[in-house]
C-alpha cells in the first residue's frame, strides 16, 4: 500500500514536459464540429468528411447530409468525392518511384519519353524538363488551348492524349522555362501521360497498380464500379446548386481520381511514415523542396507537394478544387499527423485545415 501512495505521488510530481509526452486522444466529434460545424450548419456546405490520423490511430467524422433530402445522413469515411489536383500529388509519387527504379532522371527533357514527332529540335519545349513539369516552372499554361468542351461546368471533358500530344507538337511557354512557378494542368496531365507511356499503360492503371494496390486503396480510382457509384457524392456550387461531376479526360495526371477518407487517411499515413510502406522512400523523394515559390516566400514546390515552412517547421500538402468540390491533404511530419478534408461544395476551406491540424497534434499551427 506504500508502495502503491509513493508511486503516485511521483506520477502526480512528474514535470509538466513528462505529461505533455503521453500519447494525445484523437480529436472528438464535438471538438471537429466546433471547427467545420458551421460550414454545414449554415447551408454553405451541403456534405463533408474529416479524417484525422496520428500514431494514436485515426478517426473520420461527417458532417450535414450525403443525399439531398433534409433527413438523409451525413457523408462518412467510405464515401467517394473527386479529389481534384491531390491527383498531381499521385503523379508526382509516378515519378518518384521511376526515378528510384532508374527509369529516368529527373532532370530529362520530357521529349525523350514522347513521339519522336512531337517535340521538335526547334520547338521552345525542347528543353523542358521532367522537374519543370512536376514543379510548375515549364511554362506551360494552365489548361492547353485545344479543349473541345464548351461547358465550363466540365470543361476537360472529351480531351484525349491524341489531342494533348497535338498541342504539344505546337505550344509556346508563355514563361521562361525552368524558372518561374505558373500553375499547369496542362504540365501534369503531360508528365501523368508520357510516366503511363514509360510503363506502357494508361494513367489509372499506372497508379492503381503502383500506389493503390501497395496500399490497399479500393476506393481510389477515376472509373467508378457500380457500388462506387452509389457511394459518390454529387457536386455542388456555393449557392447550394447541383453540378455534374467532372469528366477529367487527356489530362487525368492532373486531376481525375475520386477517393474517401478512409482511403486519403491511409494515404496520409503512408506518408507521414506512421503505415510501414515500400512506398515510404519514394514518397519521402516527392517531398522534398525543389523550387521556391519567390511571390510566396514561405512556399517549396516538391514532385507537386506543396512544402510550406513556418519557422524552420515543415508543412506537406495539396489541396484540390474541381466544380463543385474542395479537397485538401495537410500533413506535418514533425507531429506525425495529419488531416484529410473531403467537401461536395465549391470553396476554400484551407483555413479550417489548419484548425483542424491543431486539434490532432496538439500545437498551434500558423
């Protein structure tokens, strides 16, 4: 009994730094709600999911309705939304593990793994490279000036590689190459085509076979199954609206995959290094800082992660934003934690990201 009375005056002792170490609880459903409640509450957002993931594991809490009816459930873990640009971020994992298989080099002009024809000696892409491609600095605009779609409610829709490689065969930089950050659809899809041809298949193969599979994702895909299908959320514009969902064709390295949360939060693990992976040295390549964004001083471009450093502390992220949808992945491997945001309404939620990554590590965040 004196044993057990010393003990615990010891652990009652214990410096406030020794009780800061013990493992912190996952955020609760109040304490998420308290944060992104009143998104749903108020009508600006009709459905959305947060995944929390931490070595203390993971949890995942929905929000406002999955159907349309004022009675219908909230949207949980297993439900699909459109991802939007955090495809790059897959893109960039293509590349990664093609360098580490010595496939190519990251510095390579991308006319090597093309057509022969399509890049020509005199063409002002001669030089561009796969580095240029995967940090924004090729020069390519945003979308390529050949899209057949007149709706700009989907407005990649009936692209083609055929088609890309036309445009290619004639584009201009409308920067200098290599040098400043121009955001590009036009240069992911380009650098998701030709890895897809350095493998000899298609783009969602590529990554179901070499990211999904490895780690299990069963929901991460561009083709939905009829079970999918059922699960997939419908788009909606800031004023509630329903919008088609988005049919990403020709450019699908720039954002064409539909996932959930249970699957972004084993993403996320994977690439905090909380989920043993084979992956983890590839993703670990694609994080790092290539190019500095100098009109935002604080921003690092990596194989299409966006590396923000607060402080010496380093941020991992994308976000992605297709009609109707708001998607975004933050991480910070330091805390070795990280939030998944998956919304079926148009917007920028960034800043409730950030909340919302205080909550799980525990730490202010900027």
């Amino acid at each position: 009994m004196r044993i057990l009375f010393v003990a615990l005056l010891l652990l009652a002792c214990l410096p406030a730094s020794a009780a800061a170490a013990r493992p912190r609880a996952l955020p609760s459903a109040q304490a998420t709600a308290q944060v992104v409640g009143k998104l749903t509450a108020s009508g600006r957002v009709h459905g959305l999911v947060v995944g929390f993931v931490s070595p203390q594991g993971r949890a995942v809490y929905g929000f406002g309705h999955f159907g349309e009816g004022k009675n219908d459930p909230p949207p949980d873990g297993r439900t699909l939304f459109e991802l939007g640009s955090i495809t790059k971020t897959f893109t960039g994992q293509m590349l990664a593990q093609a360098i580490m298989a010595g496939r190519v080099r990251v510095t390579d002009p991308m006319r090597l793994y093309l057509p022969q024809d399509v890049i020509a000696k005199d063409s002002p892409l001669f030089w561009v490279s796969l580095l240029d491609l995967a940090t924004h600095t090729s020069g390519l605009p945003e979308t390529p000036s050949n899209l057949p779609s007149k709706d700009p409610r989907n407005p990649m829709a009936g692209y083609s590689t055929a088609l890309l490689l036309d445009y290619l065969r004639t584009a201009k930089p409308i920067a200098p190459v290599g040098q400043n950050f121009y955001y590009s659809n036009t240069a992911a899809g380009a650098l998701g085509m030709l890895l897809a041809r350095l493998w000899d298949t298609d783009y969602e193969t590529l990554v179901k076979t070499r990211l999904c599979a490895p780690l299990f994702l069963r929901d991460t895909t561009i083709t939905l199954s009829p079970d999918q299908a059922a699960r997939m959320t419908r788009a909606h514009a800031a004023d509630g609206s329903l919008l088609p969902n988005w049919d990403v064709t020709g450019l699908e390295g720039a954002g064409a995959f539909r996932s959930t949360a249970e699957d972004m939060l084993t993403y996320a693990a994977a690439n905090l290094g909380i989920l043993p992976s084979p992956l983890l040295p590839a993703m670990k390549l694609a994080q790092l800082p290539r190019k500095h964004v100098s009109s935002i001083p604080t921003l690092y471009i990596g194989l299409f992660w966006n590396i923000m450093n607060f402080g010496g502390k380093e941020y991992v992220l994308h976000a992605g934003r297709s009609g109707g949808y708001f998607a975004l992945v933050l991480l910070s491997p330091e805390d070795g934690a990280g939030v998944v945001f998956l919304s079926d309404t148009e917007g920028d939620f960034s800043d409730e990201g950030w909340k919302l990554l205080e909550l799980v590590s525990g730490k202010r965040q900027p």
